[in-house]
C-alpha cells in the first residue's frame, strides 16, 4: 500500500478552492491512482477520462494541476510531494528485507 501526501493547507490552495466538486474528486482521485500504481505523477488518458467524466472538469485541471503530457497528463509538483516509484520501491525491499530478518531469529 501506498499513501499519498497532501498539504493541511490543501483545500485553502487557491487552484483548489476554485474547483467544481467533480473536479476536486478527479484531482484527489488521480493523486492517489499515481500513488497506488507508482506512476511518478502520471495519469493516463483514460484514467484522466474517467475521473472527470466531462472534458469541462478536464478544462478546470488543465494546465494548473494536470500538465498535459504524451499519452495522458502529469500532476503539477506531484514528486515535489511524493515519493518516486524507484523510493517506494527500495523501501519496499528495505521493510521486506527487515522482517526476513525478524522472522528468521524466530
């Protein structure tokens, strides 16, 4: 499992503040898929689709928080907040490997 991380201040941000409600759920929606897919702030055309529902709500992320990208959009200053794929990856080996450990002088 993955977690994503979001500022306290998040729903003040005035990009934010601005955003229908689909919006907003397309937004945090889309933040969360990067996290649990480990795309490094990458949403597919199709996910990005399916989030919004209506190319309207598109219109509101674009370009302040989806950037528009080959095959889909990036989340503006996703990995400035999260983790790459490769950390979260070592970190998986790491925790894997530590309880190896523990289990083997069980």
């Amino acid at each position: 499992m993955s977690w994503v991380k979001i500022d306290d201040r998040f729903p003040e941000n005035p990009k934010i503040a601005a955003l229908s409600d689909q919006a907003f759920v397309a937004y945090v929606t889309s933040i969360c898929y990067c996290a649990r897919e480990l795309t490094d702030g990458f949403v597919p055309l199709k996910k990005a689709k399916e989030y919004a529902g209506k190319p309207k709500t598109v219109q509101e992320l674009v370009p302040g928080l989806w950037e528009p990208c080959a095959g889909g959009f990036r989340i503006h200053d996703y990995l400035q907040y999260n983790p790459t794929r490769d950390r979260v990856l070592a970190e998986r080996e790491a925790a894997k490997r530590r309880m190896q450990g523990v289990r083997s002088r069980n």
